[in-house]
C-alpha cells in the first residue's frame, strides 16, 4: 500500500485515512478533508485503532457498508482535538476510548439502557467514516474517558473486543461457581476467557480447531482445552464437566458450533451466541430436549458504553489484566501489514492495532 508524500499527519484542511473503494480490493492510505465537528460532536486525534475481523469482512463483501469508499476502523481511542458549541463534558486534551455504536437515543432500547439495541444504530467504519485515520468525528456521548493507566492500544480493544465479551457473560448471567464453554478462541474468546477466571473465578474449558489457539490458552487462564478437530466436543465437555456446563459462548459464527455449543450445556444451561455468519439457525436438537432440559440459547449484541467504563474501571484498578492481546502493532502507513498480519494463520495475531505517531 502506497502512503502519501505529504506530511504524516493531519494538517490544514486534510488528513489521511484508510479508504476502501472497492470489495475484493485492500483499502489504501488517501488524503481527504479533515472532517468538521457539529455541535453535539467530538473530533478525537487518533491515537491507535484496531484491526477487527468484521473488517475483513467489510473488504470482503459480506458486510456491505452504506457507501464507498469509506474509511474502515471502528476499536479507537485517542485525544479530543475539538469539541462542539453544545459539548461542556469533555474537554479538549482528554484521552479517551470511542463507543463506535451510535444510537439514536430516542428509541425504546435508547431509553432502557439498551443503546447496542438500537435499530437505528450507525458504526463508524461500516454506517460512517471510521477511524483508521488521523482524525475522526463521533458524538460527545461516544467517547468516555480513558485512564492514564490504560495505553492507547489497550483502550481501543476495549471499546470491541473486550466489551463484546464482557456484554454476553452478562447476558449469560455467570454466576461464580459456573462451568463456562468458549467456542472460538481468537481475541472476543481469549478476552471472554480472561473476564470469566479473574473478573468471576469460574472454571472456563475453551474449544478451538487450530493449533496455535489451543497452544496459548493456558497463558489466559484457559483451565482445559478441547480440540474441536477430534470431532463432536460436546461429548468431550459432558465427560469433563460429569454432565455439562452451565453457560456456553460461541465467538465462531458457525452452524456447527452453535449446534455443539447448544449441545455441550447442562440442565438448565445458556448458550449466548455472539459470532455471526450468513446462514440460517438450523439445529438438529429436539425442541422437547430444549424444554424439557430448560435451556435457553440468547443473542448477544455489541455493548454499550457502560460496558467499556467497567472494563476500564476493572483495568484501572488492577482486577482485570489484559496481557499480550495486542500481539501486533504497526503504524497507520503499515496498515497493509497489518492486514496481513490479522489474515496470516501462522502469525499468531490475537489483535492487530494499528498505530498514530500523533
């Protein structure tokens, strides 16, 4: 990927940013104007911005964003280089992560505490200008203080793929005690694993097909691993946990492995589905099974900006330690390898997050 000549950084009436034009075509680095701030806004000087998954998906084609080009990135945090005429909460120099989830705030979900609900909600990098770029503009409601505690990198993984995790145990409503099952152990399933252990001390047995996942689950307080390849592992959590676990997390988006998530629960067990995939829920359990087992299977969406002020709080005061989850970093002119990085199974990636000097 080709970078400017021009200087590194935004600068008069326009900055760089990470655009894509068209599916099937990596996005490249571009120049285009510095994007104005409204009353109720924020302009955020990026500091670091994660490489997500669903991006990958985006450049793909199959998630279509409302329009190309646009700029991808949407795990951000950074510095508040300009506020609105109507913003008094947040000051100009404050670091900050950004809720890229923007809601309404009118809606029923809006009003009860349920803004990742909400059907008119926008995502900077899908709905809007993202932030793989030198300056993105969200609502002053979407950033939240972030702590001196917490570096750049960090705080913009949390605003994602942490709180996605952290907003489905709730759901799952984990209880200490539990057996907890995660299905999928890249970085929503990896940081799953570490909120269960230190967060609510429950037993986690994670489920993965590839060898460098299982390889590194121990190092995030993975307690046993089953390795999906040697076929149904339901049966294998059954034998382990003498009958099943409580709550199952299926970070996959796969048929397969809704089904085995389902399968692997005990009486009384929730399965909370958090990965997405294309096809239709298609499960070969009896629906007498699932009543007369009293099992639920939940959707679990997204997070809210709650969500990211716990888990900041958590990192703040020691209880929660991330270690290593940010196992790549390149600057804002390498986004192509870092692209390649997230897409390379050998690389070991957990999250790529790309870089600004400021």
């Amino acid at each position: 990927m080709s970078a400017p000549s021009t200087a590194s950084s935004a600068s008069g009436t326009m900055m760089r940013a990470v655009r894509l034009s068209e599916h099937g075509r990596d996005p490249v680095l571009a120049r285009v104007p510095v994007p104005p701030v409204g009353r109720g806004d924020v302009r955020v000087a990026m500091r670091a911005c994660g490489i997500c998954g669903s991006d990958l998906h985006i450049i793909e084609g199959s998630t279509v964003p409302a329009h190309l080009p646009i700029t991808l990135g949407h795990e951000a945090s950074g510095v508040v280089e300009a506020v609105g005429g109507d913003v008094a909460h947040i000051a100009v120099g404050t670091r900050v992560a950004v809720n890229p989830m923007l809601s309404c705030g009118a809606c029923r979900q809006c009003r009860t505490g349920r803004a990742n609900l909400c059907p008119r909600v926008r995502v900077i990098g899908l709905q809007r200008d993202g932030a793989h770029a030198d300056l993105v503009v969200v609502p002053a409601t979407n950033v939240i203080p972030l702590p001196d505690s917490v570096d750049f990198a960090l705080g913009a993984i949390v605003a994602d793929a942490i709180a996605t995790p952290w907003r489905a145990i709730a759901r799952a409503r984990v209880q200490p005690g539990d057996v907890a099952v995660v299905y999928g152990l890249g970085g929503l399933g990896l940081h799953a694993a570490m909120l269960l252990r230190q967060v609510l001390g429950v037993r986690v047995i994670g489920v993965d097909a590839g060898d460098a996942a299982l390889e590194r689950a121990a190092s995030y307080g993975i307690d046993e691993v089953v390795d999906a390849r040697a076929g149904r592992p339901a049966t294998e959590i059954h034998a382990l946990t003498d009958g099943g676990a409580d709550v199952s997390f299926e970070f996959v988006g796969a048929l397969g492995v809704v089904e085995q998530a389902v399968r692997s629960l005990a009486y009384g067990g929730r399965c909370v589905v958090v990965g997405v995939g294309p096809d239709r829920l298609g499960l070969s359990l009896r629906q007498e099974t699932l009543v007369a087992r009293g099992q639920s299977i939940i959707g679990s969406h997204g997070y809210v900006s709650d969500d990211i002020r716990e888990l900041l709080d958590l990192l703040d005061s020691g209880r929660v330690a991330v270690h290593d989850t940010v196992s790549h970093r390149f600057p804002l002119t390498s986004y192509a390898e870092g692209l390649a990085a997230l897409r390379d199974r050998t690389s070991g990636a957990v999250r790529v997050v790309i870089e600004n000097d400021g």
